[in-house]
C-alpha cells in the first residue's frame, strides 16, 4: 500500500470549514484565508500553508507536527499554546507580527527569511534553530537559549549575551556588533 498523494486546496476562506479537534493530514494550503480561523485541539500533520493569511488564528492545544508555514502572515499567533509534545512547525520567508514562542522548546526550528515584529521568544530552547536572512523589530530575546543558532544574514535583533545563552551561535557582521553593546564595549574607528 503506498503512502497517499497531497490533498491541495486553493483560496480557502476563514468559516469556510470546521477546524476544531479536526485531523488535517497531508494537505497543501495555497493562498488561502484563515484570519481568525478555530483551530483548537485539531491535529495537523504534514500541512503545509503557503500564501495564506493567518492572523489571530487560535492553535490552543492543536497537534503541529510537519507544518510548514511559506510566505504567510501570520499576526497574534499564540504558538506557546500548541500541544508542546507534538510540535514541529518550519516558517519561512513569512510576515511575522505579535506572535508568541516563549517557553517553547523548538530546537533545530527552522525560522528563516522572516521579518519579525513584535514577536516574543522570551524564555524558549531555540538551540540550533535557523535565524537566517531574518529581520527583527522590536521582537524579545530574554533568557532563551540560542546554543548554536544561526542568525547570518539576520539583522535589528537585540539580544543580550549576559540574559540569553549564545554559546557557539553564529552571526555575521555588521549586525553582530550590536551584542557588543550589552557588554560595555565602546567601538571606535
């Protein structure tokens, strides 16, 4: 028996369908709208959204596994409020605005090529999580760990090296500068 084709689905409209406590498995989303979409207790597995607008969609105690969100907006996600013993989320190349990760524990997450705002990943394990390409503004970095995380290419993000544990991360230049501040450091040229 082989394993079944991915279901696509196209210009969705938030109401469009019951989502809660659903299971939702192998699904392609594709410029769809789920503004304020119920997507309490469901299950997804392997859905991808791409191009679907996601604002103040409710994941409270949804199953994320394999869920990829590209090119999405999503603004005021709780994600902290997913089901944290079955969370595997990817988001690239997405608007993220006012969504929170604190506390999570998305180690290896891949984050990339995003532009965050207002976004808070206060105390959550991001330990080799992709950073990459990503923009920053006014999002929070407080006690998390960012072992071996990779923000090349990244830039605004503010992180304190004496809250946050940086450890073997890796940023480039020039934006790297800007941990240097955190530590007293005045630069000349």
């Amino acid at each position: 028996m082989g394993i079944p084709e991915k279901i696509v689905v196209r210009g969705l409209r938030a109401g469009a369908g019951d989502t809660r406590e659903r299971e939702i498995e192998r699904t392609d989303f594709h410029d769809c709208d789920f503004t304020g979409q119920d997507f309490f207790k469901a299950a997804l597995e392997s859905v991808t959204f791409t191009r679907c607008n996601l604002s103040m969609a409710d994941f409270r105690s949804a199953k994320l596994q394999g869920v990829r969100f590209v090119e999405c907006k999503l603004v005021g996600i709780s994600f902290m409020e997913a089901d944290p013993f079955a969370l595997q989320i990817q988001v690239e190349s997405c608007k993220v605005m006012g969504c929170l990760f604190g506390g999570m524990r998305l180690r290896k997450v891949v984050l990339r090529d995003c532009d965050f705002q207002d976004c808070s990943f206060v105390g959550a394990d991001l330990s080799e999580a992709d950073f990459s390409r990503s923009t920053f503004r006014a999002s929070e970095f407080n006690t998390t760990n960012l072992q071996k995380a990779d923000f090349r290419g990244a830039s605004g993000y503010q992180i304190n090296p004496l809250s946050n544990n940086v450890k073997r991360a890796r940023f480039s230049l020039p934006e790297a500068l800007s941990l240097l501040g955190y530590l007293g450091v005045e630069l000349s040229t």
